[in-house]
C-alpha cells in the first residue's frame, strides 16, 4: 500500500505540472531539485499572515499579460526603436550569455518567464529559431513592479519542479504579486518569498539583474541579444504610462503613493531609488544617487564590509564583499578615474575584477542588490539601515528631493 501510494502521487503531480505549464514548458525535461527550498529569512508565519491581510485587489490576474518564452532581437536591430537614455534591465546568465529586458516593454507586461539556450547548441539564438535550442530546466522569471520601481529575476522553480509565473493583479505595498502555475502559491515580488499557499515560507532562488542604460549597454555588451517588441500583444511600447526616468514631472520622480502601504518614513524621499541589500537578516537601503555622486563607496552593515562601485558608461552599479579573507579588507577610491584599493594600489574594474596589480585576477565576492523605491523597501524591512547618506548633500525638508 505504501508503494501504490507513492505513485498515485507521482501521477498526480506529474499530470498537474503537465497542465499548469502549459506551452512555456515540455513535462517530459522536468528535472527534479534534490536540495530543497529554502525558508526565507527574517520572516514568520505571522508576517506572512499579515502580508495576505494586507494585500489589496488590483486589476485582477494577468489583466497585465506575462510574456512566455519572448523573441530576441540583435542590438542593432533594437537600436533602430530605442533612445540611448532608455533604461534596461541586464542579466548576465551563467552560460556567458547576456540578454536585455528593456523597461519600456517590461512596463507593459511585468512578468516575462525566459527560457535559455542550450549553450553548445549552434542557433543563433534570435527569433522563433532559438526555441529548438531551449533547455526547460534552464529557465527564468525576470518581473518589474512600475509602481514601487522594483526590478527582480529568479530561477523559475517551486520547490524541486519548474514552473511559469503570472501577475496575481493584487498588491502588497504598492509592489507586484505573483502566482506560480505549478503550485498557486502568491509570491511577493520584492521579497521573492511565498506568502499564501502550499508553498508559503519559501524563498525563490534569486539572480542578480542590473539597471542600466542601453547608449551604455549597446557599446559595451554589442553581442547581447534585446527582448524584441514582437511580444503578441499591442502595446504603446514607445510610451510608458507612468511617466518617464530621464523627463522631470511624472509618477516616477514625485511624492504620490496612490496605493496603501504598511509603514512609512521621511528618512529619504518616498521614492528616491536605493538598492535593498539584505545580509544574513540585515538589511540595507543604499542610495544610488550617493553611489553616483561618490564614483565608488564603502559602508559596512552590521559586521560585512561593502564597496558599490558606479559605471557611468552603463549607468550601472554592482555591489561587492570587499572582505578578501579574515585579516583582508579592501578600501576602494577613484584615482585619475580608475577604481583603486587604497591597501595594494591595484586597479579594478566595475565587474569586482582586479585588472592590474599585485591582486591582479583576483574577483570579489558579489552581493544580490534589488533596485527599488525607498518607500517599498522601507516597508517591508523598516530596519534597514540607510547606507550611503553622508555622499549627499543635506535635504531642504522632508519631500524634497535632493
């Protein structure tokens, strides 16, 4: 009986991954986890309880429709419809390749489940083709949240099975709720934790993603391939209806919060844009104008010690454990407009490499950094110490952007 048992089970799960995937995925290449996932920190069954409590009806599920396994076009090809200013969201996978998610389609969908080529197969990798060459188990969810300015991505697994991933259309503290297909679980989007459903109290395997510019992009990453328009949907993907980064006088550079949020703080303005760090429970909110002003800081938190170093090319800043070993710290400044540690005098690069010097090849440690709106991240880590303030000039009053 216990035998019988254990495939009754298995039918059943392999028959509803098999419908819940649907055509993102084949159920035959499903390839189970053997490690299994992980809690997430900081959080209990309380706070997730008051998290559902908390979350607020929207537009209703996928009213903003996720993209399934999205078209890739070259970077030339895309330069013909985007400005240099634009903002793009990078991921640089672990296969070597680099792809980019631009945030003027990202705004219209929110939700896009990536799958990646096979890297030893010989496919270009753009259009309808590269499909041939996709590995299921190798897939991703890269999701943006217009509201709160959140940009994630996530390896698109619950538990030990794959799965895709939709917009729930509810809101937690102004930020995207998503559901997962295999198991309908709802997921916080900012935190990537489940916080209703079967898999409630779990963490998604987060994969770091880079804010960037694509004037900057274009010339430094010219074989990456760019997330076409050609998505199925019309949209005005020429315009964002919030408004616009690089233009003064929309959503995205005022005061309004038009949704309910748990806890609020004037330590910053509401949407000033950080980068949320959270190390071993402790978290940060460091502010990405401080980082620009600087060239390059260094903040400690709590017992780690932190470098963030901004390129102006890409527009672009990475995060690194500047702990090289128990009696090695590393000091970062910019010298003749170079990264330098004040310890060796080598030089590095804004990926964490050391290009020159007696620490040459040597590669730091990166840490996971959310781009995020302060009033978001403050409200679901109101302990966050702000990190970066003194790089900034003092603040005229309490909603006055610096």
């Amino acid at each position: 009986m216990p035998n019988l048992t254990k495939i009754l089970r298995a039918v059943c799960i392999g028959a509803l991954l098999a419908l819940c995937c649907g055509p993102a995925m084949a159920a035959s290449t499903y390839k189970p986890q053997q490690a299994p996932p992980s809690e997430a920190p900081g959080f209990s069954l309380d706070d997730l309880r008051f998290f559902y409590d908390e979350l607020e009806a929207g537009a209703g599920r996928d009213r903003v429709p996720p993209i399934f396994r999205p078209q890739f076009v070259r970077v030339s090809d895309a330069g013909l419809s985007m400005d240099n200013r634009e903002p793009v969201f990078v991921i640089h996978y672990p296969t070597g390749l680099t792809r980019v998610y631009p945030q003027s389609i990202m705004v219209w969908h929110e939700v896009v489940n990536d799958v990646i080529p096979n890297p030893n197969a010989t496919s270009s990798g753009y259009g309808a083709q590269s499909r041939q060459t996709e590995d299921a188990g190798n897939s991703y969810t890269i999701s943006y949240s217009p509201l709160t300015g959140t940009i994630t991505a996530f390896k698109s697994r619950v538990g030990k099975y794959p799965s895709t991933f939709g917009n729930e259309g509810k809101l937690l503290n102004a930020n995207l709720v998503l559901y997962d297909h295999t198991s309908g679980t709802l997921w916080s989007q900012l935190l990537a934790v489940g916080i209703e459903g079967p898999m409630r109290g779990r963490r998604l395997e987060r994969y770091p993603v880079y804010w960037s510019r694509w004037g900057g992009v274009k010339q430094r990453y010219p074989d990456a391939q760019v997330m076409s328009r050609a998505t199925g949907h019309r949209r005005s993907y020429g315009r964002d209806p919030y408004g616009s980064y690089f233009s003064p006088g929309s959503y995205y550079d005022d005061t309004r919060i038009y949704h309910p949020v748990s806890r609020m703080s004037d330590a910053l303005p509401p949407k000033e844009r950080i980068l949320g760090i959270e190390m071993e429970s402790l978290y940060g909110a460091l502010i990405v104008q401080a980082v620009r002003n600087a060239g390059v800081l260094n903040q400690t938190l709590g017992i780690f010690k932190l470098s963030a170093f901004y390129d102006s090319e890409l527009d672009r800043i990475t995060v690194f454990n500047s702990k090289l070993s128990e009696d090695r710290i590393l000091e970062f400044h910019i010298f003749e407009g170079k990264f330098m540690d004040k310890n060796t005098k080598s030089e590095w690069n804004s990926d964490g490499e050391c290009v020159y010097g007696s620490l040459r090849g040597t590669q730091l440690q990166p840490i996971l950094a959310i781009d995020s709106m302060w009033f978001a991240w403050y409200a679901f880590h109101p302990d966050s110490q702000i990190l970066g303030a003194e790089a900034l000039p003092k603040r005229r009053g309490p909603d006055i952007p610096y």
